[in-house]
C-alpha cells in the first residue's frame, strides 16, 4: 500500500529509463524517484502534520523528572515523552549522557555488530542545454576498483528539461570507499575523476562538482533476531530503529517504521 500511494500522488514512478548492468531479480519491481528521494521523506513529513527542526546535532541523552533531555551542539536542552532514534548504529552509541548506562551488555553487544559499508558520492552539475551523449540513464560497473555506478540523474528520472541543465552521479564501489575514508576529499575527487574520464572519456566539462563521503552508507550486518527496532527504556520511552535492524532498502525502511509506530502506539 505504501508503494500504491506514493505511486498514486507521482512520488514514485517506475523506472523506465535503460540502467545497464543491472541485476533484475525475478518479482521486483524497480521504481524511480523523479523529484530525488527526499520528495519521499518530505511527502511522509507533510502527511504527518510534524514540526521539524532540521541541523540539530544530538550530543547527550538524559533522564530528568520522568522525561528525556535532550542536549545539542547549539542551543539549550529540551524534554521529551518519547526518543526515538532512526540515526545510524554506531552513532547511537556514540551518544553521551544517561544513556551510556542505560543501555544493558546484551543490547550493546548487539548494537556494536551491526556494521556498514562506506562510499563516495561524486556529484557533476552542468548548464542547461548541455548534452551528455551515452546510450544510458545510468549503468553499473564491475571492472573498475573505483567506481561501482553512475547515473545520469535527470535521465534516470526522466524529467529532461532544456531548462535545467544535466548531472551526473556517481558511486564508488566499497573497496575504494574503506579504503580512502580519512583521506582528503580533495585528493579523492581526483582519484574519482580520472576513473571517470577513462570510463566515459566523451564527458564534458561540468560547471561544479560535489563530492561526498558517505561513511554509513548501507548495512552489510543488522541488528541480529530483531523485529526491526529495539526498545532501550520503557519509561519513559527510548526507542531505536531504523535500517539498521532491518536492511538498506525502502522495505526494509517500511518494515522498521512499522515496527517502531507499533512500540510507540503501545506506550501511548
């Protein structure tokens, strides 16, 4: 139902677009985010009547009188009823405060087994009217120690436009990821784009580039026997979930939120 409504209000659409290299299994359906995946969260946060905070850099977990402080980089602390913790594993417990005691060996044993892949994200952006001339949307690579994919954003998407000028993304594959993850970024661009050019030496000259490092980039090992999140106080409520008690996929994204809506409603 949840891929019928984001289909129903053009949130998804199917991927039409050619992706060469891609392993199709049999059953899946592969579908396309045309205004980028965070039209997904957006539409989900709009649905839900939320006031969101954005850039609010949790450092601290607390009891106080019955309810959660919570403390930031910036600004003064706040209370809360109910947690509830969607950030990476690693940063769970990274966290400081009363929680560092709250949770049990048991739990912590199983938090600090969960594990990542890490990636660079390079992003090339180019004027309007300019052509990118491949025969594909986006394709997969296997014989490169470098990069793992690229896509032609708004040709996978399909929303071509003479207006909006073309990008170009593009993933590294694990290996390069681990491998260069305290490196500079600088010198990691460069490494990037000169695999790029030698995969695609017709590209033309992009007007800006971004390149980012993904350290959590998707769950290689879960949170073992979990129903999708794991409850680290009951009273008051602290919750944890997310992809990493469950896999690095929309399903797997699906299936924790329900889990963790079914927790939250029962304490309620």
């Amino acid at each position: 139902r949840f891929y019928e409504e984001l289909l129903s209000h053009g949130v998804l659409k199917p991927l039409t677009a050619p992706v060469e290299g891609m392993v199709v299994r049999e059953g899946s359906y592969n579908y396309v985010a045309p205004q980028g995946i965070s039209s997904v969260v957006k539409y989900y946060l709009k649905q839900s009547g939320a006031d969101v905070c954005y850039e609010q850099h949790v450092t601290h977990i607390s009891l106080r009188d019955g309810k959660w402080e919570v403390s930031r980089k910036v600004g003064p602390p706040e209370q809360f009823d109910i947690v509830i913790l969607t950030i990476p594993v690693p940063q769970i417990l990274q966290l400081q405060g009363d929680i560092v005691n709250i949770i049990n060996e048991s739990q912590k044993q199983q938090l600090e087994s969960v594990s990542y892949s890490s990636r660079y994200a390079l992003g090339l952006f180019y004027e309007a009217g300019t052509r990118i001339d491949v025969p594909w949307a986006a394709q997969y690579i296997t014989d490169n120690p470098c990069i793992r994919f690229i896509s032609i954003d708004n040709k996978k998407r399909n929303i071509e436009s003479p207006e909006v000028g073309p990008s170009l993304v593009v993933h590294t594959t694990v290996t390069f990821g681990s491998e260069y993850l305290d490196s500079d970024p600088a010198e990691v661009q460069q490494i990037i784009l000169s695999h790029l050019e030698r995969i695609v030496p017709s590209l033309p000259k992009p007007s800006s580039i971004k390149c980012h490092k993904w350290k959590y980039s998707q769950v290689t090992k879960a949170v073992p026997n979990c129903p999708g999140q794991m409850i680290l106080h009951t009273q008051p409520l602290l919750i944890c979930g997310g992809d990493g008690f469950t896999c690095s996929n929309f399903d797997g994204c699906i299936e924790s939120a329900m889990s963790l809506a079914e927790a939250v409603k029962s304490h309620l």
